[in-house]
C-alpha cells in the first residue's frame, strides 16, 4: 500500500491490519441493526452507496455518527489527477473519382493507427469504500486519517493498439430504357485490421519466483482519503523505494515494475481479422417511376485469429513479468481433444471426457497427472474462417402521390468478435434476417407526411453482448478451511474460466413504428414518432448450462471445502460452527457464489422469452420567424420518453412460508418467464435555438445552441444488459422478511443539464 501524502518514499505491508466489513457481509454482520442468520443474504455488500434498491433507510447511520463519512453527492470521485484515457489518432484517405457518362467509377484506400491508453485505477478496487479504524500507521506513527473514509485503487495502465488498412473500389452504371430505369452498383473491397492489448500493474516484485510478480497479490495499491483535495499518481517504479511489512518489522529497498497481468489471458493478446467482400446490387423503376424494385448480392470471406498469453502457472520461475507469451496455435486434432480424470496417483476416477480446461493446483501450477495430456485452453482456438453470401431485396409502390406501400427482406452478416466462448473456442459468424412493411402516405399538399411499419427479424446464434457469469472463478478461487495464504484457491483441481467470454441465444424480434411529420404552416413544423419493439430469446446460455449441469457436483464438493453447507433447499450458508480464526476468508464469496449459480440456471429457459418491451415515443416541435428583425430565428423543444427495462426474471423470487413465516419459500406466482422490469419509465426535453446571419455573395454563419435534459431530471438509469444485471434484495424493503425479490443492480446517472453551442460559417 502507498500513502502518498503521508509516507510518500514508502510502501507498506497492510497484510491483516483490521478494515471495516461493510453491513450485512455476513450471517451475523448488521446493517441498520439487521443480520440474516440462516435465511438467504441481503446481498447489501458491495452495494452503490446511492440510490440502491431495498436496502435500509439507515444504513450508514452508524458511519456517519461515528467517523467522518457522509453520503456523498453524485459529484463526488476519487479519480485520480491524471486523465483516464489518453488516445492518438492517425489516418490517411485517398480517394479518385471519375465519370465517363452513365458509367461512374471510385477507387479508395484508407490507414488508420490509435493508439491508447488507460489509467484503470478508478474501476480497479478504488470504488470500494472503508473507514480506517487504525490509530497508528503500520511503522507506529499516529494516523492522520483515523476515521476518515478511503479507497484503495490498484496502479493499472493498459495499452491498446488498433491498425486499419482498407481499400475499396466501386463502379456503377446507369442505364435509361424504354421499358425502365436501371442502375447498377458494384462494390468489392479489403479490410484488415491487427489490434493488442497488453493491461500492467505496479508490481512490488518481491521473492526468487519471479513469475510470482504478475500475482495479484503483489499488486500495489495506493490508498485516496476522502478528505485529500489533490490525487496525484506518482509513477513509483521511477526509482527504489522502502518497503516495511510490520509482520515481520523487516525494511528492505525495491524497485517496483509494471507486471503484465498475468491471471486473465484476454487482456494480453493480439487479434487479426481479414475480410474480403464482394456486393452488387440492382435499382429498377418501372412506369416512370411508379414501381421501384431494390435488389442486392454480397459475398464476404473472413479470416479471424486470436492469440492470446499462456496460463499464469505456465510462466517460468525466472520470467520477469515485463513481456508476455503467447500459447501456441491448435493441433489439427484440437475438436477431438479427450482427457480421463486421474487422482493424485494416477488412477482413473471417471469416464474419458471433453479436454477443455486444464485442471490446476492451488497456486495455478499444472497437475503433475496430466504432465502428458493436452487441453484445448494450452492452446489459441483455431482461427475461424469462411465465406458467406447474403441477399436483400425490396419494393416500393407508388400507388398515388400519397399512397406508397413498400416491403423489403434483408440479410446481415455478423462477424464474430475477440472474446471467446467458455471453453476457449472462437464464436462463430452469424446471419441475421430481417422483413418490414411500411406504408408512406402524402397528405394535404405533402403537409402531413406518415410513415406505418411493421418489422420482423431473427438471428441464430446471436452473441450474447455481456460477460458471462463470472461466479464460477469466484467459487474456484475460494481457499479451503484452513488455508490463510492470498493466493490459496481450489483442490478439486478446477481450473480458471476465461475472465471474459460470451455465450450465444436465438434472438428474434418484432415492432411497429409510427412517424408523423405535420407543417400545419410554413413556420411551423411538428415531428414525433412512436415505437413498439419487442424482443425475445430462446435457447439462451447453451454453453453455461451444459457447464453448470456437468460440474454440480463439484460446485458443491469446493464449497464445502471452504467451509459452506448445501442445505435441502440447494441453498449455501456458511457454517457459523466453525470458529472465526480458522473459517476460509472466502467462506462468504463461496456460498453467494454457489447461490449466484444456482439462481443463473434456474432462469436459463428452453422456450421463447420476452427480453424486452419498452415503448418509445419521440415528440418535437419548431417555430422558424418569417418576418421583421428575427426573421430566420428558429426555435425548437422536444421530448423523449422511454418506458420501463426488462433486466431479470423474477425466477428466484420468495415469500415468507405460511406455514413458517420465519422461513422463505418459492414464490409460486412467479418463474423464469415472468419478467422483472427497472423501477421508472422517464423522459428527457430537449430545447434548441437556431439563427443565422446572411452576408454578400452568399456567405453565412450560423449559431446553433442545444439544451439537453432541460428539466434537469437526475437520478440512476438501470441497466439491462449488465453481467449479473440483478441482486436479490428482502421482499418490500423488509429486513425483519426471510422472503427475497429481484431488484436490479446496476446503473448509469442521467446526463444533467448540458448546453451544447456550435459556431458554422460558410465563405
């Protein structure tokens, strides 16, 4: 730990010094004056300090009496001094046009290079709040900031690269006939791109195993006081430093390094993509244009690679920690890669079975029975590779001058992205189909102009667009009874799950949008549109079932390892018989971790879901002056409405046992296919002001301000999307309840009141 004001040439050890737990941690942890016992938790740990869901009125009552925390405003941040991101941008365009007739032609090429970087401090362990009750600093000295509030953010840059190079050409004729008008398109182009990722944290790099450097326990972190008014970021790997661990009452001199972060493979890697792509496409009109007949044919060829670092128990002792290695691409036989589950001594305790993660020891390091054995995550998935062709094709009639129906059918090809799926293997691509109808009416001298639509679309294989659970490491990384060490985890030899990876869904969807643009007269105009979309799934998280069902029994066999009981009711409780100095420290993170798991599987459905419903309306008006001094004076507001978010299902919702009340049971009104919606529907105004200045030979300048979220409507706007996007809170705000709902977890702040002006000047 670093404290840059009060030991600023120093780095202490805090290796158990007493920190604050935050309310309801545990079964006898209070919040507001409220423990959970035996019933399920409170889930109030690690909770946002502002407008949380079901949590008591009181809960910082306490802190705040007591020490000199407050609730903070939604301005408040510990971020530190130095910018987050930091990004250049280079890129060259050339592009030649030229036109022989009715024949046009292009040809372009484009390069382009970012680079960026990241200050990760603020999301890495510096949101977690504690007060320090430490009267005396870890060397004896009095403690300045006894009682004050803190964060301990870790020192983390990453450094990402993106390289484009493109080119494009394009050749299209038009071709006028008495039977109709022809024009057609071509198109054929390249595209490839190389990006990396390579994450690093300030390292103490202590001990002969060098490799140990990357672990997350030698990760220095530096400690913001709520009270500090600058945050500076010294670089501390710039010179020696004194490092004290009060343990030992030992000093020693060290030159701290940026340690690549070597416990998640996915942000050390490079990933290539190729594309070549092929489109032509044909517009026909017919009886002078009444019937316009669309038409469209692409083929794509992709070639997409990731590579990524080897396992963390793979580095050498006398690697340094300061560049990464990467695994070695897949064996021809990658797919049929098997494996036999052997004890300590060799002998096979199970069935021959798929080889997908390796099994390690505790510290990360290979089991020495599968010394001869290949895993498929020892190695990059292959790349994946292939051709695709997609069409579309549409039409529009012109029934009369305010009548025009039209249709169209379109296909959309969907590359696969970097982060892999829960084995290791690269996503596939996917099509995505889509249909609309739409009537376009023309009424009162094109003053009212309406636009009707219907749409269908479908997508097999979608990619899921958050993380998957990530409770699994969680549950793996528990150390067991009696193992205090930082970096114990697991004996039953389960291995870490990709820190990121997506799984897949059948995606489909369906909506009506109505658009309504009204000039009622010349200086005033009306627009609005309004949206019924509804989205569903089916057959979602394939992967993350099959996983959760295969390892049951070993989810249950490592939490009881780190000190959990499996009740009847599939429920984990940490076992409070087992005394305090000898209970796992992840006692607490298994049996949430457990539960986390059981709660997912229970909200992976077979059938068609309804994901979301959320209507949309848009509404504005504008008044442009026509005469006198403000002629040209435009002036606009508008607003837009968004209804309530499907984030959840309501699957693992309780009511108190009415023939128990002090006991919960299953809600029986409720399950997987009943959804849980975010809190508020809301509306955002939007008001605008425009006016310009007309000058000789046409020159001009323009002023344009925009005021957005005029009322200034503040507050959280919850996410559905998240990963783990809900929490499990007591049903009514009732804390004396055993009974539990599904609240949602996460959120964003509504922007504020902004302006917005913009200066445009034509010469």
């Amino acid at each position: 730990m670093h404290l840059p004001f009060t030991a600023p040439d120093r780095i202490f050890n805090y290796q158990n010094d007493p920190i604050t737990l935050p309310g309801g941690n545990s079964a006898t942890t209070p919040i507001a004056g409220y423990t959970f016992g035996t019933n399920a938790s409170f889930n109030t740990a690690g909770a946002n300090l502002l407008y949380e869901i079901n949590v008591p009125a009181g809960r910082f009552d306490t802190a705040e009496r007591l020490s000199a925390f407050r609730t903070p405003s939604e301005e408040f941040t510990l971020s530190p001094d130095l910018p987050i991101l930091t990004q250049r941008f280079k890129d060259l365009q050339l592009t030649y046009s030229h036109r022989w007739g009715n024949l046009h032609f292009e040809v372009a090429g484009d390069i382009n290079r970012t680079a960026a970087m990241t200050n990760g401090e603020p999301n890495r362990n510096l949101p977690n709040v504690f007060i320090d009750i430490n009267r005396v600093l870890p060397d004896g000295r009095p403690n300045p900031d006894f009682l004050v509030p803190y964060g301990d953010g870790q020192y983390m840059r990453a450094f990402r690269t993106f390289s484009e190079n493109n080119v494009r050409s394009a050749i299209a004729y038009v071709w006028p006939t008495r039977f109709g008008h022809f024009t057609v398109n071509s198109l054929a182009g390249s595209n490839n791109s190389e990006n990396t990722s390579d994450h690093r944290y300030l390292s103490v790099a202590r001990g002969t195993d060098q490799r140990f450097w990357a672990y997350s326990n030698q990760r220095i972190r530096i400690r913001r006081y709520w009270n500090n008014t600058s945050r500076p970021s010294p670089d501390l790997s710039l010179r020696p430093i004194t490092y004290y661990d009060p343990n030992t009452d030992a000093t020693e001199t060290l030159r701290p390094i940026w340690a690549i972060e070597a416990d998640r493979r996915d942000t050390q890697n490079i990933t290539r993509n190729r594309f070549r792509y092929a489109l032509a496409s044909l517009n026909a009109k017919f009886f002078s244009g009444r019937w316009v007949v669309l038409g469209a044919v692409r083929r794509d060829s992709f070639f997409f690679q990731s590579r990524q670092q080897i396992h963390q128990g793979d580095y050498a002792a006398d690697w340094p920690a300061t560049y990464r290695i990467l695994r070695p691409g897949a064996p021809a036989d990658y797919a049929r890669l098997t494996y036999t589950p052997r004890d300590a001594n060799g002998v096979a305790v199970g069935p021959e079975q798929e080889a997908a993660i390796r099994p390690r020891d505790s510290l990360g390091n290979r089991l020495p029975q599968y010394a001869n054995v290949r895993f498929k995550d020892d190695f990059n998935p292959p790349p994946v590779q292939g051709r695709q062709v997609t069409r579309s094709v549409g039409t529009v009639l012109h029934l009369a001058s305010w009548l025009n129906p039209a249709v169209n059918f379109a296909e959309t090809f969907n590359p696969p992205g970097s982060i892999v799926r829960i084995d290791g293997r690269s996503l596939e691509p996917t099509v995505a189909t889509g249909i609309d109808y739409s009537l376009r009416m023309e009424l009162f001298g094109n003053r009212l102009n309406l636009n009707f639509v219907y749409y269908a679309t479908e997508e097999v294989n979608n990619t899921i667009p958050q993380d998957g659970p990530g409770f699994f490491n969680t549950l793996y990384d528990a150390n067991v009874i009696g193992d205090t060490s930082a970096t114990g985890r697991n004996i039953r030899g389960m291995g870490r799950l990709p820190t990121q990876y997506r799984d897949t869904r059948l995606r489909s969807g369906e909506g009506y949008e109505v658009e309504i643009t009204f000039n009622p007269t010349r200086a005033l105009r009306l627009t609005g549109n309004v949206g019924f979309p509804r989205l569903f799934e089916a057959n979602a998280y394939p992967d993350v079932r099959a996983y959760i069902d295969k390892n049951a029994t070993i989810f249950r066999q490592i939490a009881n390892d780190a000190g959990v009981l499996i009740g009847a009711d599939n429920v984990a409780r940490v076992d409070e018989s087992i005394p305090i100095d000898q209970r796992s420290s992840d006692a607490n993170a298994a049996a949430t971790a457990y539960n986390n798991i059981q709660g997912f599987r229970r909200n992976i459905v077979d059938g068609r879901r309804l994901q979301q419903d959320q209507p949309v309306v848009n509404a504005f008006a504008d008044y442009t002056v026509q005469s006198g001094r403000l002629r040209g004076l435009r002036v606009g507001a508008g607003a837009r409405y968004r209804g309530k978010q499907i984030f959840w299902s309501r699957v693992e919702d309780t009511i108190p046992d009415p023939n128990n009340p002090r006991v919960a049971i299953d809600d029986p009104t409720k399950d997987a296919y009943t959804p849980a919606y975010t809190p508020d529907d809301y509306i955002i105004v939007t008001a605008t002001l425009a006016y310009t200045w007309r000058f000789a030979q046409r020159r001009e300048v323009q002023a344009n301000l925009v005021i957005n979220n005029l009322l200034n409507d503040r507050g959280p706007a919850y996410s559905s999307t998240a990963q783990s996007a809900h929490v499990m809170r007591p049903l009514n705000n009732d804390y004396a309840s055993p009974a539990r709902e599904t609240v949602p977890r996460y959120y964003a702040l509504k922007q504020p009141l902004s302006f917005t002006f913009t200066l445009t000047t034509k010469l």
